[in-house]
C-alpha cells in the first residue's frame, strides 16, 4: 500500500496580510491581444459576470498596472530569490539505476517574443528569443523538434524511459497556463504551470517527471515533437513561462544495442516472434505494450503531427447536453487476430467555466450560472464507451490549479496533480473477442458526464498487446454483458439538498451519492479453454459540502471520494496473465492458477476556503488486492452498426 498526503494550512493575517478577504470567483472573457484565436478565454476579474452563489460582491477591480516585459532568463539574478515549488503527490526523483538523458528541448521562453510596437520591455533586453523550432502567434506557442537517431550512448538495454520537463518563470504577472509534450500524436505529458505573485518578490522552478515506458513502442528515431504552451505576453502579463525538455534512459542490463540502430530493430523483431514480448529491449521495457494508438480526431488543418488534444464543451443541465467525442478505430490499424490485452488511458482537463465545478454548489437549487448556462451540480465523471456500450467510469480528481484562490498558496507547495493531470485507464478485457475479429470496426468514445459548460481538454490514448500465441477470441451466439447497481445513479449524478433562507444569498449545499457498481463481462475462449473476462468500477463513496455567502464572498468546500476499479481473466492461465502489470496503472499483481485480477483503489479528500484563512487538505490512498472468481456470462463477436448507450442519447443503457 502507498499513500501520500498533504496538509497546507496558511493564516489570512500572516502570510496573506494585504489580501483582500472576499474571494473573487474568476470568469473569463476574450484574451488580450490581436493574434489570440477566436474562442481564446482569458481569466480575468470581472463583476457581475457570473451569477448566483459564489460570484463577488465586490465590483470589477481597476485595470492592473502595466509592467514592462520582463525577457530575462529567470532564477540567475542573485538579487532575486528562486523558490523551488513541488508536487509532493508526484516527486521528481533521480532514477534507480544507470541512465543516461539527451536534450528535446533547449531552455526558451514561451512566447518567445512580443509585439515590441504595443508593449515596452525592460530596457537593454531582446525582445525576440525564438530560435529554430520556435513560433508564436501571439497565444499558441510551440517548439516543433524532432527525437534523436540514438536515444544516447551505451549499450545497455533500456528498463524505463522518463521524460522531464523543467519550467521557470520571472517575478511578475502571468496566469497558470496550459503546456503538453507530444511524440508524434502521443500526448506524453500534460499539465498547468506555476503562476507568479508580484507580492512574493521571487522567481519560481519547478519540474515534471513523467514515465513515458507505455510509449515506448510509438517513440521512434527522427518523430517529430510537439511542445505546446498557451501564453500571452504584453505589459498587463509581463513574464514569459521558461521551459526545457529531455528524455532519461534507465538500464538495468548491458550487452544490448542502443536504441535506434538496426542491431537494435532486429533484436526486438527477433523477441517478438519468439514470444518473449516483455524481454527487456531498447524499445521494449518490460510490461509495456506492442502498440499504441493516439485517439485523435481528423486534423483540422494540414500540419503534420498537430495537436493532439480533444476539446469538448457541455450545453446545458441534461445528460443528452453534456459532451463527449468518439473516435473511429478502423480495423486497419487493430491487427485482429493477435491482441491479448487492450486500455485506453485518458486525461482530462477542466477549463473556463469548467474549472471550478467540485467548488460550485448546485446550479440546479440556487440558480448559479456561468456563460449562460447552469453549473450542474459539483461532480464529475470520465467515462468511456466502446461501439456505443458504457465500458467504465471513473469520478475526476478536482485539481486545483495554481492560481486557484490565491498564488501565494502554492509558492511552495503547489496542489495535487497540478503540474501533471492525472489519468483514468479502462481495461477493454471483455472487448478483445470483438477487436480480434477480423475486419470489424469500431469506435471509442469518452464523455465527461455531468459537464454542462464550457469546456474539458483530453487526452486518450489505445494501448494493445500482442502475442504469439493464442488470442483471446469471441464465443458466438452473445456479447459483453453490461450489468450495475443503482442503476439510477449510474444515469444521473443525483442532485443537492440546500439549506438557506436565501439560496441566492447564502446557504449550504450537500450532495451525498449512495455506492453503486457498473460491470461488464463475457466469456472469451483462448487456445482450448473458456475464461471470463469482466470489469467493474465502483464508487463506494462521495459526499460534497459547499458553504457560501454571497454577501461577503466567503465559501468553503469540502468533498471525499473512494472508489475502486477492476479487471478479471479466471478459469485458466491464458498468455497474456502472465505478463507483467504496466507500472503506470499503479496496481500489485496477484496471479493464481484459477485467476488473474487487477484491483485498483482510490481514496481522496479535498477541503478548502476563504474567511479569515485557508485550509486545504489532499489526501491520497491506493491499496491492490485479488479476490477469486465471478459467474459466468456469455459473449460473442458482433459486426454492424453499435447503439448508443449513453444515458439521454437514444440508448436504454442501465
């Protein structure tokens, strides 16, 4: 069992003094600048622009100062401080074993440049730092490289692949901005940035670590690379965001071919086809899979390797109105006949009226409103649809970025997840009879249910194994079985009960979910034997309080959720049970002759506020665990067109 817990308490008359005590809810309007894309939301303090509970009271705040643009690299004025600001959820630590890094991405600011004619910068400093890979359009703001014929001398065989992203920014004002790493089309990392206070006179650091081993089959010599930062800079926000970026080989054995030369290709066909699929190999590090497909919609544009991120917006209260997006999955690209396990991981990101939903009480008892639309109440689920049929569902994790509240809160602590958004797999077992039939196709589709504004950023991707030797294949005459337990629950979040004299005033909102579980099973036959294969995500728990007065602009909320995931292949030892569990699931593997099961737990409480200071708690908890086997339930191979089961779509669902 691992956990990890953080505990920030901060007084408003010590390190807050000045702080204004009503709490501003941020809105968003159109970001400055002439070259921001259309659609482009900037958050901004704005009265009166959202409605209902929790918006101030306080009229609009006067425009901010204007500052020069500062271009300076930061963290190397020794008249200047630098704070170190970390995860403590996610610590980057150095390696176990030898390893060796080679550079993606130099040191650059983002943006690179700026309008020198509509700003002033600082004097005697450049105003243009983009050097080659670097472009700007005044709010997109990329690096476009491309990955190394070698991934580093040696020849040692490579264990696990990490990649590290180190960001600084200046003493001045910028927001907590968005940036993704792409290999290819595969969004390796994924996350927001540390936003500034010009009170805390001092620059800021911080890194991202993340094991990238699960792309280790998509990563190739030469791939383009993508590094994209959403910025603004002008003299209301001063300070670029700096960032670098470089990919870390462990090993753990010597004697193989480094990665990227044709010794080394022949050595990972030559594992394949003899069967030995988690043998340690330059591009094969134990567990990971043989294919990996980024889910990306049809490009938009005629760029190659774009980006690869999915947005998605809500339009009202009603589950037919919250969003989601399918993707094609031809069988062109599955090679059917050979997968023996199959995931999809997904990572989803809240912005613009989205961004505070876990802090807003219900849209649906007291009248909150943002862009014209409800709030909803505050929970959110991922889910994930396979040919129309709910396959999984996870609640989201509330990430609080950092210029959530106020940025002095995180000058050194910042809040989970913030630096690197956590992500949800689905194991498709009960699907791999269907995706090994040849010729089928079909399709993904992940919702984010109870959204209903504007709007959530994904990031899904396919993983597959293959095999030599025999593939799980479909039973005929049935199909994955979909089965659940408050079934109304698993078709809508529930809603609050509210207590005030005046909802539009002030109040308490309390939104507590009874337990329920979705399952889906079938019965597979690999080589001479029939195996159940089944998944099932269960929330145990999830209680919601939200305390506001309008009046004063004080709130606080508090919100606890324990929920579990699972995926079983009993009745056998079929080939792909024997292979390892990718580390990146953060599950323990228990294996017996009768059943192979991975249990997955999460448990986590969030509180804060703002009265006279502000308390937040993180805690997180993941336990593994095996249990024995399920009944049996039949399934087949099924071709045609696939229902939508989605609850409000025109399927009956559960």
């Amino acid at each position: 069992m691992a956990a990890a817990a953080v505990l920030f308490a901060l007084a408003a008359g010590a390190a807050l003094a000045g702080a204004a005590p009503v709490r501003r809810f941020p809105v968003y309007a159109d970001c400055p600048g002439k070259d921001a894309p259309a659609g482009a939301m900037c958050r901004q303090e704005l009265g009166g622009a959202r409605r209902g509970p929790g918006a101030a009271a306080a009229a609009a705040a006067p425009p901010p100062a204007q500052l020069p643009v500062d271009m300076r690299f930061p963290c190397e004025d020794p008249n200047i401080p630098c704070d170190l600001n970390i995860d403590v959820v996610q610590p980057v630590l150095p390696p176990a074993g030898e390893s060796c890094s080679d550079v993606l991405m130099p040191w650059a600011p983002f943006p690179c440049t700026f309008d020198a004619n509509r700003s002033t910068g600082v004097p005697g400093q450049p105003t243009d730092l983009c050097g080659a890979g670097f472009s700007t359009d005044g709010y997109t703001n990329l690096f476009r490289g491309f990955m190394p014929d070698r991934l580093c001398s040696g020849g040692a065989a490579v264990d696990k692949l990490l990649l590290t992203v180190d960001f600084r920014v200046a003493n001045g004002r910028q927001f907590d901005r968005t940036y993704s790493y792409q290999f290819g089309s595969a969004v390796a990392a994924f996350g927001t940035c540390s936003e500034p206070s010009r009170l805390i006179r001092a620059d800021k650091r911080w890194s991202v670590t993340v094991d990238v081993s699960h792309l280790a089959s998509y990563i190739r010599p030469g791939q383009p690379t993508r590094f994209a930062l959403a910025n603004v800079l002008d003299n209301t926000y001063n300070v670029p965001i700096w960032a670098t970026a470089r990919l870390e080989a462990v090993f753990t054995a010597k004697g193989a071919p480094p990665w990227g030369t044709a010794a080394a290709a022949r050595r990972v066909h030559a594992a394949a086809s003899a069967g030995a699929r988690g043998a340690a190999s330059p591009q094969l590090p134990a567990g990971a899979p043989d294919q990996v497909i980024p889910l990306v919609l049809p490009p938009a544009s005629t760029e190659p390797y774009g980006d690869a991120l999915t947005s998605v917006a809500g339009s009202g209260d009603r589950p037919a109105f919250w969003p989601n997006v399918t993707f094609p999955l031809p069988a062109s690209v599955l090679k059917p006949g050979s997968i023996t396990r199959a995931a999809v991981t997904v990572v989803p990101k809240a912005n613009g009226c989205e961004e505070f939903w876990a802090m807003t009480p219900s849209g649906a008892a007291t009248n909150s409103t943002c862009g014209g639309l409800s709030t909803g109440e505050p929970y959110r689920e991922v889910r994930l649809y396979v040919d129309g049929q709910l396959a999984g569902s996870y609640p989201i994790f509330y990430t609080m970025y950092t210029g959530g509240v106020d940025p002095r809160l995180w000058t050194a602590i910042v809040a989970a997840y913030a630096y690197s958004l956590p992500g949800y797999t689905f194991d498709l077992l009960p699907w791999l009879g269907l995706l090994n039939c040849a010729g089928s196709d079909h399709t993904i589709t992940v919702e984010v249910f109870g959204a209903t504004g504007a709007d959530w950023v994904l990031a899904s991707t396919l993983l597959l194994w293959h095999g030599d030797g025999p593939a799980p294949a479909s039973v005929p005459g049935a199909s994955p079985t979909l089965r659940g337990s408050g079934a109304l629950a698993l078709a809508n979040p529930g809603v609050s009960v509210c207590s005030g004299d005046d909802l539009a005033v002030a109040g308490t909102c309390r939104m507590a979910l009874r337990a329920r579980e979705m399952s889906v099973e079938t019965v597979l036959r690999v080589g001479g034997e029939l195996a159940l294969a089944s998944v099932s995500y269960r929330l145990d728990e999830f209680d919601s309080t939200i305390t506001y007065d309008n009046a004063d602009g004080t709130s606080s909320w508090r919100v606890t959720a324990l929920h579990s995931a699972r995926w079983l292949l009993s009745a056998g030892a079929p080939h792909h049970a024997n292979a390892p569990h990718p580390p990146w699931a953060a599950v323990e593997v228990k294996r017996g002759a009768a059943a192979h099961e991975q249990h997955a737990t999460t448990a986590w409480l969030q509180a804060g506020g703002v009265a006279d200071g502000a308390v937040f708690e993180i805690s997180l908890n993941r336990t593994a665990d095996a249990a024995g086997d399920a009944p049996w339930v039949r399934g087949a191979c099924r071709h045609g067109a696939a229902r939508d089961a989605r609850p409000g779509h025109g399927g009956h669902g559960v």
